[in-house]
C-alpha cells in the first residue's frame, strides 16, 4: 500500500482519510497508522501547495544559481550547503554533478533582491568559488504538473 | 433510385448506443460516464514513435499482415504474459483496431446458416458481424448471480449440432466482468467436447484488478481452436490509431489474410510503428493506468454501496454496472430522465443485449473529479425516485 499511498497524495495532499481507504480499498485506521509512520520516519516531509504565482498580482523572481565550492576537509559540501540552505529565500539547494557542485533555487520579490544577495551573501562566503545566475522566465511544468492551459475532454459523449 | 439496398443491412438494427448519442449531443453541460474509451492520452514516448515515423517518411503500406517487427513484438508479448507462442510470421495479423479482426474473424470462421454462440450483455458489435457473414446469433443471457461470467452450464444448454464459434468477449464491456482460470477451464471442456472455435476478445486484458488476466487459449487444446483479440486501446490508450491484432492457427490466419487482404490492404503504419514503442517500452504507462482505473473502480464501487445500489464487484475492463430494477423502469428510461433530471450521461445496460436490461454501464474512464460530481447527481436522482 505504501507506494500507492505516497502516489496518491503526493498529487493530492488534501485528500480525506476516508477517501484515501477508499482508493486504496484499506481500513481507515490501516491507512491512518501508515500515515502517521511515515511522517515519523520522515519521509512524508510536508504537505505543500503548488500555486502559479504568475497568474497572481503577486511579483516573484525565481533564479537558479549554479556555485562551485571548496568542499571543507571533514565535512564535504555539507556545512557550505547548510550555511546556504539555513537563509528562508533559499527554497532549494541540490548537491549536483557535473561542471559545478550547488545548485540553489532562490525566490525573491525582484532581480534586485536576487542580485543583492548572490553578490553580498552567496559570493562572500569564504569557500564558493564562483556562482552562475539563471532566472526563470517561465515555468511550463512544475512537480509534474502542466501550468499551460488544461486541454479539454475531446472524445465523444458516448461510444460503445 | 428505385431499387432496393441489401435487405440484410436494412435488416441491422442501428446501436442503441447510437440513439442516446443523438439525446445527448443536444444537452449542454452534460457529465459523461458513456465512452468506451480511456481518459488517458496515449504515454508521450508513443505519439513521439508517430511523430517520428511520419518524419521518417514511414508513410507506405506495410506487409498485409503488418510490420514485421510489429508481429515479433505481439509474439513475444502473448509468449510473456499468456505463455502461448504464436508464429510471428504465419500466426498473427495485425488489423485496424480489435473490431477488424472481430469481423474478419467470424467471416473466416462460418458458413450459412452456422451459429455463433454470443454471450450478452456484450460489446454491440458480434452480432452483427455474425449476421453479416450470413450465421445465426444464438444469444446466450448471462446472468447477474453469475457475476456475468459465462458457465459450462450456459453454454452446453446453447450448443447444437450446427454451432461453429462461440465468442468469449471477457474482461467484459459492459458488465466489468472477468473470467478466471477455474471459470475457463470449466468451459473449455464444453468447447473441445463439441468441437467448437472460440474468439476470445480480450481488449481490455491489460485491465484486471485482482491478479492477470488468463487468455483461454493459454489452455490445454484450445490454442487450435482459438482466434485470440488483442489490441492496443484500451492497454496503452490508443483508441484513434485504430489498431488490434489477432492470433490464430495459421489455416485460419490464412483465411483472415485473404479478407483483410481485399478489405483493407493494411493497417495504418503510422500507428504500427508507434505500436512496436508501446508493446516494447509500454509496460510502465499500462501499469500507472492500472492503477488510476482500480482507484476510479473502489471509489464508484463505494458510491453506490453508499446509495443502497446493488453491484457486483467488477474486476475487469473500466466499467461498473450496478442494477436499477428496483425503480421500476426500463434501462433506457432510466438513463433517459437521470440524462434530462441531473445531466449525467450513462448508457442503458440493454444497449448491450436483452439481459443487460435493468443495469447501467457506468465508465469509470474518467478523472475522480468527473466522478465524485457525477456520483453527487446520481445520488440525488436516485433519492428523488426512492421518494
């Protein structure tokens, strides 16, 4: 049930108790037991909403900023990435491979507040290397999810 | 002009799914539980196989029997899911959609005046077809305590001397009805006994809720005498490519050959090309859809336990069929006022055969949402009626 279960609400986090047992043809309190275990161990981390601020009046800048780092003797890229990751702009930060090591999903309310902070907080810290900036024009597809317009049901009404 | 059109095609009666198609194509805001066909796109790796076949320049006729790698793919598909090995080159021919070779098969198989044994309620199309290749229809009425299984029973009550085909159309369209290998291997003694062909239909094999589907060709003796129907709609959501697939002995595959031959030349390329992506690379997107059907399937079963409906549990195909008897009317009147009343379109259980009167074919080949308001208004129409 374990696989089903994260599918589902994975797409679908406000999904009912008793609806969730229904799809997937369990108890109730099976499903609420198998719940709560996963959040325990963490692998449930959260329940968010995925919103197209774009069609909001609400200004969003998203960037994504490759950097390459030192990785500090011990610690790897973990206490860098922390030190990153701990500012609340930062939505995101992946440890990649390839031509550069980070990977920092930043969200701002313009480029200004992008540039300020790639230039005063990313760039001085001692062991970042270099960064490369990208900003989001738009977004197509997000977690899955088309943010294009939703093509309509085009069979027949009815068919054998 | 004056003179006359066949009497045999006159004599057809059109689908009574078609008369409701032309109730509802005048309502707006309709939701609809009447296609026989997936929700889903087909998987994106398959129309870029199209795509990339139509830029290739793939746009000749293929070998009257299909592509070559196509017939190798089905082979090796039947051998690793039914454990049946076809000859790719004498024993499968690929056809425009499983309907093709539904009609192609039966004109293959009879003579005048021979009877072909057709399960009801059942996809609207064997009866006609048989008709057609001048046989007679000798309809068998399954029952609803049988869960719409087809029993030995049933069938040795429904054999004479001049039956030549029995149709074994399961998973099931309408009814969701499935048969498992008990239930098969109970009529194949039946069938090898009196010496009769069977084609087995099985569209919608990839569809099964509680374990695989078993194709009673996979039996002892039955390959000999089966055509076995497949295709690619309903497993990999490819209705429009318009393409299917029959296995047989290869007397009979000869025989098919010679009327696709004439009829049709081939099958669409195109869509064969992008059928060897899915049968090769499908098994996944199958799998995902699966999985979206049997959930779309626990929740409408729920629903009408939760209205007092009466339905067997279904285990087969994207379709449930719960009984409506108890409001004394007809399918057809049902399904009228429910369509006119709440604006929710399900086909009448009698479009499918006699015994289907009394039932709706309600298609879960839609998305929960498209459920969970269509099970609102049906919920209320039948609380209205119980009043």
């Amino acid at each position: 049930m374990r696989e089903e279960l994260l599918s589902i609400i994975e797409k679908n986090s406000r999904i009912g108790l008793n609806e969730l047992a229904v799809l997937l043809g369990q108890k109730e309190e099976d499903v609420l037991k198998e719940l709560e275990t996963l959040e325990k161990d963490g692998i449930i981390c959260g329940y968010n909403t995925l919103i197209d601020w774009e069609k909001t009046s609400i200004e969003k800048v998203t960037a994504l900023i490759e950097v390459r780092v030192t990785p500090q003797r011990g610690q790897g890229f973990d206490k860098i990435a922390e030190r990153i990751y701990n500012y609340p702009e930062v939505k995101a930060v992946y440890l990649i491979s390839g031509g550069f090591d980070l990977l920092v999903i930043l969200e701002e309310k313009s480029l200004r507040e992008i540039a300020n902070f790639v230039s005063d907080k990313l760039s001085t810290l001692e062991s970042v290397l270099s960064t490369g900036t990208h900003f989001i024009l738009k977004k197509y597809k997000d977690y899955g999810t088309i943010l294009a317009k939703k093509h309509e049901d085009e069979r027949e009404i009815v068919s054998p | 002009m004056t003179k006359e059109l066949s009497n045999k095609v006159i004599n057809i009666k059109p689908s009574g799914i078609r008369k409701f198609f032309d109730l509802v194509s005048e309502m707006k805001d309709v939701i609809s539980l009447g296609v026989g066909e997936p929700d889903f796109d087909t998987p994106w790796h398959i129309r870029d196989e199209g795509i990339y076949a139509f830029e290739k320049g793939r746009t000749f006729y293929t070998s009257n029997s299909g592509l070559k790698d196509l017939r190798f793919e089905i082979s090796n598909y039947i051998n690793r899911t039914q454990n049946i090995s076809y000859n790719p080159d004498s024993e499968i021919l690929v056809t425009v959609g499983g309907s093709e070779a539904i009609d192609i098969g039966i004109r293959a198989l009879v003579n005048n005046g021979d009877e072909v044994i057709i399960p009801q309620p059942s996809y609207v199309s064997y009866e006609p077809c048989a008709i057609l290749a001048n046989a007679k229809p000798v309809i068998v009425n399954l029952q609803a305590k049988n869960q719409f299984r087809l029993t030995a029973e049933e069938l040795q009550k429904a054999v004479t001397p001049r039956t030549k085909l029995l149709i074994l159309p399961f998973p099931n369209n309408p009814t969701g009805s499935i048969m498992e290998k008990d239930d098969l291997e109970k009529i194949a003694e039946v069938i090898i006994d009196n010496d009769i062909y069977v084609m087995s239909d099985e569209i919608y094999s990839e569809l099964t809720y509680n374990g695989k589907h078993v194709s009673i060709a996979s039996l002892p003796k039955m390959k000999e005498r089966t055509i076995l129907i497949n295709g690619f709609s309903k497993s990999y959501a490819m209705t429009g490519w318009r393409l299917g697939y029959a296995c047989a002995p290869k007397e009979i595959v000869k025989q098919m050959l010679k009327i696709h031959q004439f009829a049709i030349m081939c099958a669409p390329t195109t869509s064969q090309y992008a059928a060897v992506e899915a049968i090769k690379n499908g098994d996944d997107d199958v799998a995902q859809m699966r999985q979206a059907y049997n959930q779309r399937r626990r929740f409408l079963i729920n629903a009408f336990k939760e209205m007092n409906l009466p339905c067997f549990e279904p285990f087969g195909a994207f379709y449930v069929f719960p009984c409506i008897k108890e409001f004394g009317m007809t399918s057809e009147e049902f399904a009228t006022k429910l369509l006119q009343e709440e604006k929710v379109a399900a086909i009448p259980g009698s479009a499918f055969g006699e015994s289907g009167e009394g039932y709706l074919r309600i298609s879960y080949a839609y998305s929960l949402d498209n459920l969970k308001s269509a099970m609102i208004r049906l919920n209320n129409y039948v609380n209205r009626l119980r009043k």
